[in-house]
C-alpha cells in the first residue's frame, strides 16, 4: 500500500527545515530522517511511525490513537505508531512530529 501523499506534505513541512533533513522510501513508506536518524515514519498502512525515547514510550502509548509499534511480531522499543485520525488536527501531528525529531536530534549523527 502507497502512503498518504497529503500526510507526507504536511510532514515534510514540519521537518524539513531541520539541519541534517533526509528522506528515504521504507518499510512501505515514507521515513523522514535527522543526521541519518528515522525520527518519523509516514506508513502505508496509514499514520505514522514516532521514534520517541525508549524511556517515554509507555506514557505515550497511552495517548489517543497511539500503540507501540510491532513488525514482524516484535515490539520495537523507541518507536510508537500513532493512527491516522491522530494526525488529521495540525497541532496532533506536530506534536508527534516533534517527539521524533527531538529525540532523533539527540542521537549521533550517521
């Protein structure tokens, strides 16, 4: 499945004025990338992907429309996907957007 178009634009406009701002097709979908760090991932299957500080994960998977993030069965430790009626509201999605990139920012650059 293709990702959201429109979500990337409005991702894209949020972080790419970022020092380091990349992107990369994977997993499906669009990853927004910081020094060579993921900080968000759009996803084909809809919303995003939000690395956010393994510490904080918890808190923030009980946020609306947030749950860790699984692949293949696994739960990745450091990253939340957050569902798509959690992006539609501009403040929702820049709030996620800027939990990812703000830890993002924290790792050594690649």
């Amino acid at each position: 499945m293709a990702y959201d178009e429109d979500l990337a634009d409005r991702v894209r406009e949020l972080v790419g004025r970022e020092t380091g701002f990349d992107e990369k097709r994977m997993f499906g979908g669009l990853a927004m990338m910081v020094r060579g760090n993921m900080a968000v991932v759009v996803r084909g299957a809809g919303g995003l992907m939000v690395r956010v500080d393994p510490a904080e994960s918890e808190r923030l998977e009980a946020e609306p429309g947030a749950q860790a993030t699984v692949m293949r069965g696994r739960p990745m430790r450091g990253w939340i996907t957050v569902d798509p009626a959690a992006c539609v509201d501009d403040a929702d999605l820049a709030r996620w957007v800027d939990r990812g990139v703000g830890y993002a920012g924290t790792l050594p650059a690649k």
